[in-house]
C-alpha cells in the first residue's frame, strides 16, 4: 500500500507538472534525476519516455496509458519495454530515495539483473520453481525474460509428457493463478517482443495448450500480424536481413508460428501458411544441416559464454547466410502444417522442399523425417522418383538398426505405399524396404504396437504386396489375438477396422494361399469391419463425371447400371456393363470414372495414379469384374476434340462390350 500511494502521488505531481507553470516543471524535473529517474522537459510535456529508457530505468508513461486489467501490476515489467512508471525499479520513499535495490540504475547493472533473471528460469527443473520466479521477479522481467518464461515452461510441459506412468505427478502449469502474470506480461508486451521472442511465445501457446485465457485471441491476432509485416518489410528489402537482426523473423521463426497456429487449430494459420510459402525462397539457398549442426556445436565453451574464435567462425558462416536458421526443423514443420491443413503449397514449393530433403535425408531426426514422408502423401503429391528411392533407402537404413518408433514406422509405411511403384525402378527400392522391414528389430517390436499402429502397417504392407514377409505375419497374428476390452472403438479406431478388413480381402484377392494361412481375424473385429465396410458401399455417390459417361452409353446403346454392387455387396463399380457369357471368366465390366482425387495433384509428373486405383481394381477383379478406367484428364481432352464417344467406343470394344447405336 506505500508503494501504491507512492505511485499515485508521482502521478499526481507529474499531472500538476504538466499543467502547471515552467518552474515547476524544472523543478520536478530536478527532483527525479536526484532520485535517480533521469526525465528530461520534454518528457514532463509530452508525458512519452525519455531516449534513454531502453538503456536505464526512468518514469515512463502516465498509469493511464497502462490496460485498466494491469493495472495492479502497475510496477512490472521490463525496463526496455518503456510502458511502465518505474520500469522495474521500485518507487521512492517519502524522503524521494529509491527503496528497494538499486543495482538497476544503469544500462549495464539493468542487463546483469535480466541475464540474472533468465539464467534462473532457464535453470527450473520443474514448473513450480518457474512460477515462484515469476511471481518474484515479474517487476524486474524484460520482453526477453518473459519469453524465455513461456518456452521454458513449454519444455517442462514437454518433458512431463514423456515421463512414465508412476513418476511423481509435476505441476500442471495452465491451472496454476501464476499463470495469470505470465498471460498478462505476454499480452502487454506483443509490440515490445522481437521477432524470435514473439515466435517463441506463441510456440510455447500452442504446446502447452495454453491459448483460451482472456486476451489470448487479441494476442494471437496481434502476434500473427506483426510477424507477417515484418516478413514482408524483409521481403520488400533487396537481401533479406541477416538472422543477427531479429526485427525480421527468420524461415525458422515463421515456421515455428505456423505449426503453433495449426496446433492451435486457429484460422490465421492459412495465412502464415501463405507467407511461408512466399518468404521460403529467400532462405532454401541456404538449407545445409551440416554447417547448422557445426555452428550449434562451436559457438559457445563450456562455460556457457561466446570464446572469441568460435564468435569468430560462428560470425563468418552467418554471414553467409540470408535470413536466419533453415534446417531440417524448418522443412518438417511446414511440411506438416501444409498437411494438416490440406493446402497445397504449390508443385514449385513442395518439389523444391522433396530435393532439398532427399539431398540431406540422413540429417532428419525420426519425426522429421516421418513428418516429410506423411505430409507428401497426404497431400497426394509425388515428390518424384529419385526423391521417393531417397526417402524408401534412408527409411530401410534406419529399420535395420531399430530407430524407428511404432508410430513412425507404421505412419512411413503407410504413406510409402500410398504411392504407385508401376516401373522397375520404383518396385526395386520398394523392394529394399520391404526386406529391411523383415529385420528382427521390426519384427519384435510388434509387440509394442497399438490398434492403430497395427493397422497402418498392416494395410501399408499389403499395399505394397508384402504379403509373404514376416512382418505381415507378426502383425496379423498380433491382431488376431486382440481383445475387444483392450480397444476403445472410436471414429479413429473404426478407420483402422477398415484398414484392416481391406488388407484382408486385398489378401484374398491377390495371395489366396497367403490368406488362408493367416489366423482369422477376432469374431468381434470381424463382425464390426465387416458391417463398417458394407455400410461404406454402400453409400456410394454418383459424380457428374459419373452421369456424364452414362449418357455417352446411353446414345452408343450400350446397357449398363449405375453404382451397380457386386454379389456379395462389398464392392460397387461406378458403371456395371454387362459382358457376354463366354468372356475369359468375366462376368460384366467394371467402368470406373478416375477424377481427380484418384491422381497425384502435381502436375508437372503427369496423371501419377494412387495405390489405392490398384487395391480397387484388385477387389473388383476378383468378383468377376473387368477393370476399364475413365480418367477425367483424358476425359475432358477427347470431348474438347470432339471424339469422346469414339474413343469410349474404342475402349470398350476392346474389353469385349458389344457397342451398337439403337
């Protein structure tokens, strides 16, 4: 309470001053330079902080100028900043003599107190300790000690995560009422961070889950608009500002936003996303692991400070690159963001990023590299021959050797086979992964594996047509022995029922003698995949692609049926035309109208089709179908030239349909 009637009296002395004669305003002036707050006329008439408060403590803006919901935490905050009265320094006591301590009173005492400061939160084993600092220092923080506040604490949530069940339970931060100062500081400082401590803040949001507190979309908003500015400041510049300057933020510091925006499932990650995209030109020059790896390794000696020759060298190879950290960091991230948001980046930009990973494939960690392969695939875009024989041969290298984690592996293979391997090429890399997936480190840590784990591998391999490996065995005995109580059936888990009952009949398919090897599936699992795929048939739609060809068959007379099921109701064929009795064993065709969700979207490969175009035409084979394709590229080429019907004509009659006009 002195401190508070403290504060208000300097306020109202100020406001007097202000108004007042300019005697009186000299003589206040000379009052707070002898207490050690240097406030120059100017200052007293503006009411703006003096010049030097980025250097030293001095009075800054009146409290009015401070949000109405800080406003009792009126003495915080960093002496950089300059929105606060004392700027981390305590208040007089009546007899105008700084109390408390007063180290802080130059430039230089100022920066030992924040180094001080940061070294003790950056030293907090647990969440608890943090806090306490927080709680105690939060006067004396500046933009710097908040940020490294949050990403501490976002490190400390991280390694809580992955301690194991028995552990003693940590403190769960986001409940805590400390918390409130750190959202406050955040809040109050997102014009004053820079570049990188505002890329740091929002990461350590999104990996705490920490993003629902009262200002936080005003702070999210801010943050992404002021990243997004200084990009382009950057990019209108003829050479991007160096990583040294961090007004601009680097591909990094971009790239750390974006995968917290998308984390946060927040909208203006598409418009980072859009950024990342233009900005990521100016730095992919620049991407090599290997000096990033040396540089982290030389600058610093043992005893935490910069020696004058690793300053020196660490000096020499930034300078020879634009813009900050581009590491293989960088490109998994957007990678995974592109991938979670479904948006495509452009064949330029994803093409650029596959040759620059399968250039340095083996400096991916793990979940980088899985990040890389499983953004590729669900974009549905071929990185390009050598790039998959890259990313198939670094995968087998590390099987070998048992760095894979279930969930990476069974996420790598999946997205492996979602790709064709229709060349000899492609087939003989696939075929390296596969024997390097029989490695007993693959096959024991089976056992390890979860419900969905198990059915990504499994459906991978079978795409792949590993079907006599011994991967495929361990996995389908592993499932065959599944209980129903050990599986929480879920909309993730009935994707992997049917993920599995498709490897089952595409073993039936494709290796019969394979498939009647096997264990049975568990009654529960059957039963349950069986109805979901069923159920999936038939829900069929019919496109205008669809109606479009039906109307082509209809003035060639040809009869057919639309969305027509096969006898035992598992599979549907876009459109059924019946075949002659005598027809090698075929009982109908099976025309299916490819658009374009059945191709790779990149267009500069051709129309690439997907694995799955296989896996179907295999199911609707062995139910007596005739496989004929319609892709809707060629398609719309042939009615352009006005041969449409023609060139139908000619297909069908080669697949044995009888077409005469009626």
């Amino acid at each position: 309470r002195k401190e508070e009637r403290a504060l208000q009296s300097h306020h109202r002395l100020f406001r007097t001053a202000r108004a007042g004669c300019l005697p009186m305003r000299r003589a206040l002036a000379t009052a707070l330079a002898g207490a050690g707050r240097r406030l120059d006329a100017r200052s007293c008439l503006s009411g703006v902080s003096p010049p030097c408060a980025a250097r030293s403590t001095a009075w800054h803006a009146p409290i009015c100028a401070v949000p109405s919901s800080f406003r009792h935490f009126a003495h915080a905050s960093s002496a950089a900043s300059g929105s606060e009265p004392f700027a981390g320094r305590p208040p007089p006591d009546a007899g105008g003599k700084p109390r408390g301590n007063t180290h802080r009173a130059s430039g230089a005492g100022a920066m030992r107190g924040f180094v001080a400061i940061n070294k003790r939160i950056i030293q907090c084993v647990d969440a608890d300790a943090l806090l306490a600092i927080v709680a105690n220092e939060w006067r004396e923080m500046n933009t710097v000690n908040v940020a490294t506040a949050w990403h501490r604490l976002a490190k400390l949530s991280k390694q809580k995560q992955k301690q194991k069940r028995g552990a003693s339970k940590a403190l769960d931060a986001r409940s805590d009422a400390r918390m409130q100062i750190l959202e406050r500081l955040a809040f109050k400082n997102v014009d004053a961070f820079d570049a990188m401590n505002l890329a740091n803040v929002v990461w350590s949001l999104a990996v705490l889950d920490h993003h629902a507190f009262n200002s936080s979309q005003r702070f999210l908003r801010r943050a992404c608009e002021r990243i997004e500015s200084a990009a382009r400041r950057g990019m209108a510049m003829r050479k991007y500002p160096p990583a040294t300057d961090k007004s601009f933020p680097s591909a990094q510091a971009v790239s750390n936003c974006l995968w917290a925006f998308t984390t946060m499932k927040h909208p203006l990650a598409h418009a980072l996303a859009s950024l990342l995209v233009e900005i990521t030109p100016k730095f992919i020059k620049e991407f090599d692991p290997e000096t990033e790896a040396e540089t982290r390794t030389d600058e610093t000696c043992d005893d935490g400070r910069f020696s004058t020759a690793a300053a020196t060298e660490t000096e020499t190879r930034k300078k020879k690159k634009t813009g900050g950290a581009f590491v293989a960091q960088t490109i998994s991230n957007q990678l995974w963001c592109f991938g979670t948001l479904r948006r495509h980046p452009g064949d330029a930009h994803l093409d650029a990023l596959a040759r620059a990973v399968a250039k340095h494939v083996t400096h991916f960690k793990p979940q980088e590299l899985t990040n890389v392969v499983w953004a590729y695939a669900a974009l549905a875009h071929y990185p390009g021959d050598e790039c998959m024989c890259a990313f198939e041969h670094e995968i087998a290298r590390r099987a070998r050797v048992g760095e894979w984690n279930p969930q990476n592996l069974s996420t790598l293979v999946m997205a492996v086979a979602s790709f064709p391997h229709d060349d000899a090429a492609s087939r003989a890399s696939l075929g390296v992964l596969l024997r390097a997936l029989d490695h007993d480190e693959v096959v024991t840590n089976v056992a390890k594996f979860n419900f969905q784990d198990l059915a990504n591998a499994a459906f991978g391999v079978a795409v792949a047509g590993g079907f006599a490996s011994r991967l495929f065995a361990a996995l389908w005995e592993r499932v065959s022995r599944l209980e129903r109580d050990g599986v929480k059936m879920n909309a993730e888990t009935d994707s992997g029922a049917l993920m599995l009952y498709n490897a089952k009949l595409l073993a039936e398919a494709v290796a019969p003698r394979v498939a009647r090897s096997l264990p049975p599936l568990p009654a529960w699992l059957d039963t349950q995949a069986e109805a979901l795929w069923t159920k999936q048939a038939e829900r069929g739609t019919v496109s205008e692609f669809q109606r479009d060809v039906s109307r082509r068959l209809r003035d060639l007379g040809v009869a057919h049926s639309v969305e027509a099921k096969t006898e035992d109701g598992k599979m549907s064929a876009d459109i059924d035309i019946p075949l002659p009795e005598a027809n090698s064993g075929h009982l109908s065709v099976a025309l299916e109208c490819d658009g374009p969700s059945h191709f790779c979207v990149n267009r500069t490969m051709g129309a690439v089709p997907l694995s799955r175009n296989g896996v179907r035409d295999a199911l609707l084979g062995a139910r007596g179908k005739r496989v004929v394709v319609v892709p809707w590229d060629e398609w719309a080429v042939r009615e352009d030239e006005g041969v449409a019907e023609a060139w139908l004509r000619a297909r069908l009659e080669a697949a044995g349909v009888v077409v005469g006009i009626s």
